[in-house]
C-alpha cells in the first residue's frame, strides 16, 4: 500500500477501515477473504514515525442522542517498532487541541502541543505511544453539542483496529484541549488511566463542581500544568480545581506551576518534558 505523505505528514484522508481495505486491494483475486484476525495483521503496513491523516465517520445516534457533526479528523501517530511483534500492545494518548481552527486544517493541529513534538522530532528516544490527535469542529469545541461522545466513540473505533493496550490509555491536551480533558475525563473515566491538563483551567470557572460530579475520577491519575504568568486561562483555577480533586475524592493528583512561562510557553515546555511520558507511564487501568 502506497501512502503519500508531505515531510513527515501523511496525506492521505482514510480511516482505519479504509487503511486496511487499501492493504487488501494489492491481494491476489485467488486468496480467500481475509479474517478479522488477517485484517489486524496488514497494519504492519503503514508507516510508523509518521502522522498519518483520518476521518472517523460519526454515526447518526451517540449515548441515545442524534449527532450533529458527520465526521471527526484525526492525526495517527504509529510509534517505531508497532506491528513487529504481532503480539505486543502499546500505550496510546489521546491529545486534545487548543481553540484557533476555523479552517478544519490539520496544520493547525500540528503547529504546537504534543503533534508539534512529534512532527520535529523532539519526542523522548523512547516514546512507545500510539497517539490520535482529533479536530474538533470548526469553531467548536471540545465540550459542547456532540464533541464529547464524538470522541469516546472515536476512541472505541481505534481501540478495535489497532493494537492498543487498553489498561494505557492517556488523555492530554492544551488550553481549550486542557479544559477538554477535564470534560472528557469526567464523562467517560473508565476509558483512562491518567489524564494531564496543560495551561487549562479545570472546567473554565474558579469554582470546582459538585463532588459527585469531580469525584467520577477518583481513580484517574490528574497532573494539572499551568503558566503563573498564563494571562488567558487563570492558573489559581487550575489549581483550585486539582486542590480540591484531591481533597474531596482522595485520588492522585500532581500540580506544577511554571513560575516563568506564560500560556503558550507552558505547553511548549510540558510536552518536551521526558518525565511527562514517564509518569504517563507509571499508571495502568
């Protein structure tokens, strides 16, 4: 199978379905239809250390409701080494962006953040990560109409197709994709083991929800990461909200406060920081 790619960006818009039927096309008519199982062991084929482009088909009806959105982009990023042994699977992160893309253009989702990271480079020489990095809507976001369910749905689907160790799978994401992670990890716990926040300021007010609602992670990892001199989202919210995380539901929370980084800097710092993989690393379901 032939995917263009433009520098270390695959252009190609398919999902993982069309991925494999792709795989399949170059197949002798004489071969017998391929398993499930077979269709799982054409994947070594694409291309690792690369992100590919996707687009996941939102199904009409989503936790009981009609949806509004009829696709959701993504970026794939498949780690060296995924796909030589059949029988390995791997850590995945969920990445969320900040708010900016009224064009639907996936160069804006790698301008900064973690597909930055990983489009120059600069990622750790270990980095063992699946990583799907969505679009949200253009001039959406990450919380209201459909997004959320979108998103754990986007999430079943790659789960199914690709060889993902579900007891690691991670959620970040940055300014509204930070705010997002609060939203997204309360909606839907059990889908992660950790969850970072970076320069987002818990759920967008200084006052953290009822306990009922907060304490849905209690047994989710929470690291909150934020600029004290962050002048778009409120750093004391931040911590105000992991404070009280901590407090009400007992769970494991970490807060770092960059005492000389502004907004953007924090996460520019944040995802180049080895131990941030580390401590991902350090949780399982």
């Amino acid at each position: 199978m032939r995917v263009k790619s433009i520098g270390r960006i695959g252009a190609r818009l398919l999902t993982g379905a069309a991925l494999v039927a792709a795989c399949r096309a170059t197949e002798p008519e004489t071969q017998p239809p391929p398993s499930p199982e077979t269709e799982i062991q054409l994947e070594p084929q694409l291309p690792t250390g690369v992100q590919l482009q996707a687009s996941f088909a939102v199904p009409g009806m989503l936790d009981g409701q009609p949806t509004i959105q009829e696709e959701m982009r993504y970026l794939l990023y498949l780690p060296s080494g995924y796909g030589q042994t059949p029988d390995t699977l791997w850590p995945l992160i969920l990445f969320l962006h900040g708010s900016g893309d009224d064009d639907y253009d996936s160069a804006f989702v790698l301008s900064y953040g973690l597909p930055a990271v990983l489009q120059a480079g600069e990622q750790p020489d270990e980095f063992p990560f699946i990583v799907v990095s969505p679009q949200a809507s253009p001039g959406g976001t990450w919380w209201t109409e459909d997004a959320l369910p979108i998103l754990d749905a986007l999430l079943g689907e790659v789960l199914e197709t690709y060889r993902v160790d579900p007891d690691r799978v991670y959620l970040t994401g940055l300014s509204m994709g930070g705010y997002g992670a609060w939203y997204l990890a309360t909606t839907y716990p059990e889908r992660f083991a950790a969850m970072i926040s970076v320069s987002g300021s818990g759920y967008r007010t200084p006052f953290p929800p009822a306990e009922e609602t907060l304490c849905r992670m209690e047994d989710l990892a929470v690291w909150a990461i934020h600029g004290a001199q962050d002048q778009m989202s409120d750093p004391e919210a931040s911590r105000l909200n992991t404070l009280a995380l901590k407090a009400s539901c007992l769970g494991e929370v970490q807060w770092t406060l960059y005492e000389d980084e502004g907004h953007f800097g924090t996460f520019e710092r944040a995802y180049r920081d080895p131990q941030l993989y580390l401590w991902l690393l350090e949780h399982h379901r």
